[in-house]
C-alpha cells in the first residue's frame, strides 16, 4: 500500500531525502508521495524511512492502494531493475 502525507505536514523535507525510490517530492504546500513509486520501502529496509523520519506523523497508508508484499517487491524490481 502507497503511503501518503496528510495536512499534518510541515514542509520540513525530511522525509524526501530518506526516500530509496525518491518517491517523495515537495508540493504546493506540503510535500508528496508518488504512489507509483512507494513502495513502503520492501526490498531496501524493514520499516517505511519517511514514517520512521516524520516529526509530525504525517505520514499514513493510503488505502486507495491496497498492494501485497509480492506486488511491492515487483514494482521496487520495475523501478531498479533489480
Ligand atoms: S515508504 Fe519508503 S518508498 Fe514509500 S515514500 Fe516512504 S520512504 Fe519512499
Ligand atoms: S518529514 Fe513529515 S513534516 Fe517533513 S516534509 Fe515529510 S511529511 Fe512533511
């Protein structure tokens, strides 16, 4: 499942640079998650590294897309290539 940042969002940018698939980018007003990229960060690390970055908790699943572990695997694989 993509995540996405909520209105809670400070624009500090934290969160991009930790991003292993730079799905993370700056907004109108707050920042963005590319749901095409998001991969809760399976195949790099246990845990989503925005989440883990976040001072403001922002950053939540977003049930629009709704994805298996396989299908996360296969889109970091797309992305990487490997
Ligand atoms: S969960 Fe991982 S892949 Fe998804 S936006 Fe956050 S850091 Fe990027
Ligand atoms: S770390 Fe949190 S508050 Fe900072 S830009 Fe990312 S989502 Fe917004």
């Amino acid at each position: 499942m993509a995540l996405i940042i909520n209105n809670k969002c400070i624009a500090c940018g934290i969160c991009a640079s930790e991003c292993p698939n730079e799905a993370i980018s700056e907004g109108d007003s707050i920042y963005i998650i590319n749901p095409n990229l998001c991969t809760e960060c399976v195949g790099f690390f246990d845990e989503p590294q925005c989440v883990n970055v976040c001072p403001r908790g922002a950053i939540v699943p977003d049930p629009k897309y709704p994805e298996t572990k396989e299908q996360l695997l296969a889109k970091k694989k797309r992305i990487h290539g490997k």
